[in-house]
C-alpha cells in the first residue's frame, strides 16, 4: 500500500466509544495516512457516508461494525471503484469470519495497510447488494426477532436459541417457488439460503459450495420437515454438510426468483425486510475489497 493513503472510517454509533477502535485510529494517523471518522446513527447512514468518501476521493472505506454495516458500506460503494476495509466489530461477523480478518482491530487494521485489495463477485436482491448471504424462513425471523441484549450477551448463540424457540413453538412452513434457468422448485420450506458467499447466522455454512470469483448464487432450500429431523439436519448445516440429504435442495445459478405465497422475512447480511417476490442477481468482480484470503481457501504467506 503506498506510504500515505486517505482513509474513511464508517463506525456503527453504538461501537463509537469502542477502546480499540479509537487506538487505531490514532496509531493510523501517526503513520502519516489522512483520515476521516464518520458515525452511523440511523438506518441507511452507511450507505450515504460511504458514498460520499468515496465521491469526495478517499483510497479505502472502512466498515467498523457488524455485518449490517458492512452492507450499508457496500451499498454505499455499489458503482464506486473505491476499495473496502472490514474492522468486525458486530455480533456475528459472517464475512470477516471466511476471509481471515481478525477480530483483533489493530490485526484486522494490518490486513487493509498489508494487502492489495482484490476483486470479489457480490449479489443483489431487489437491486440491494449483499456480499456475504441472503436468508429465509427460520434463520431469517431469529435474526429479525433476537433482542440486541440478548445478542451482545451470548453472541451469535443467540440467533440459534432464539430459532429453536420458534421451532419448539410449532412455527409453521413458508411456501414459495424458485425458478431460475434450468431450475424450478415449488415446496413448503423451513429455511432456505441464496450465497455469493458461504457463512451466515454465525459460522453456518448453508451454502458451503459457493465462490466469490465464479458469478453464481448458490441456492440451498431445506423442505417442510419434522422438528426433530430438522434438529438433526441443523447439525449438519452448520458444519457445511448437509449437501445431497433428504430434504435439501442445492444447485448454482446466475440468477434467481423466489415468489412466496405471502411477504417472507428475508435476511441480507444481517439486514432485514420483507417480501413476496424476491429478485436474486449475481454480479461478477463488482467489489474490491481487503482481506487475508478468500472463502474456502487458506491464507497466503507473504
């Protein structure tokens, strides 16, 4: 990276006053680099401050939060050739997770000063970009429906308890059809996972196939099952394998359109709305971004 680069940061406001992040900060400008500081405090904030570091020249904006401010920043560079730095400091961090990036702010700061950015496929659905994976049915409304203190407490265990209560309570099946080339599929669904990449929900890998360098979705719907034959399979989801069982739909696509009968709870990066039809694109090399290593491969040593 050259000696002296303009850096944005985009910190969620509720880690604003976060140690670490503020150490950072300090130790980056003592190394000459320019940078800025902006702080979410609404909805949508992201989208709008990464937009204008970006229209005003900065080098590198960086997502300091969750995987809901990652993809506001996203959203924000969409068209914007402007290269993307994660400081996960969220509950579940599914993309920094698969791409080697720290925890550590101060590791996490390396990876952006150290690496060259490289070019990543992200998706869309409805025209909103996401980079990580889309979700629907069970995962999706645990992650709407999980109380930020109960998050901030257990982590990422949360989703999974909160899921398991909505199972337990005889929450029932959504139905909706997935067609796309060469591929329909019409069924009763309790959850089902559109990836450009492979991690969600905090560490599950719904779509362990998928790549960021290949310009397909993967698409894994899991069928109306049994509460106890879904408790089995969720064991096997969150390892990556459940590919190829009874019940699991999965295949790779350029494309997708998910109609449901009514508006479904459908979750991008960790970012949640609602809706009846919903529109997947994939969208080839469109991101550049820092990190150690790709999804599913091993870290390069320099």
């Amino acid at each position: 990276m050259p000696s002296r680069q303009h850096l944005t940061f985009i910190v969620h406001g509720g880690r604003a006053d976060r140690p670490e992040l503020r150490h950072v900060v300090s130790w980056v400008r003592r190394r000459g680099h320019a940078v800025d500081v902006r702080v979410t405090w609404e909805v949508g904030d992201g989208i709008h401050l990464a937009a204008d570091a970006a229209d005003r020249g900065t080098d590198v904006v960086i997502a300091c939060g969750g995987d809901g401010t990652l993809n506001e920043v996203v959203n924000g560079l969409d068209g914007r050739d402007v290269s993307l730095g994660v400081v996960p400091l969220g509950t579940a961090n599914d993309f920094a997770r698969q791409t080697g990036i720290p925890e550590d702010a101060d590791h996490a700061m390396d990876v952006i000063l150290r690496r060259k950015p490289v070019r990543i496929d992200t998706a869309s659905m409805n025209g909103r970009r996401f980079v990580n994976v889309s979700t629907g049915g069970v995962g999706a409304e645990a992650t709407a429906e999980t109380p930020a203190d109960f998050k901030a407490s257990l982590g990422p265990l949360a989703y999974a308890i909160t899921a398991v209560r909505k199972l337990a309570g005889g929450e029932p099946a959504r139905r909706a059809a997935f067609s796309s080339a060469n591929f329909d599929l019409d069924t009763e669904f309790l959850a089902f996972a559109v990836g450009s990449a492979r991690v969600t929900g905090g560490g599950t890998m719904m779509t362990p196939d998928a790549s960021v360098t290949d310009g397909l979705l993967d698409l894994c719907v899991i069928e109306n099952m049994s509460r106890r034959d879904f408790a089995r399979l969720a064991m096997r989801v969150k390892r990556g394998d459940h590919l190829g069982l009874p019940g699991v739909h999965y295949a790779q696509l350029p494309w997708l359109k998910v109609t449901g009968t009514e508006p479904l709870t459908v979750n991008l990066d960790g970012e949640t709305t609602l809706a009846a039809v919903c529109d997947y694109r994939a969208r080839r090399a469109d991101l550049l971004v820092h990190v150690l290593h790709l999804p599913g491969e091993e870290p390069e040593t320099e």
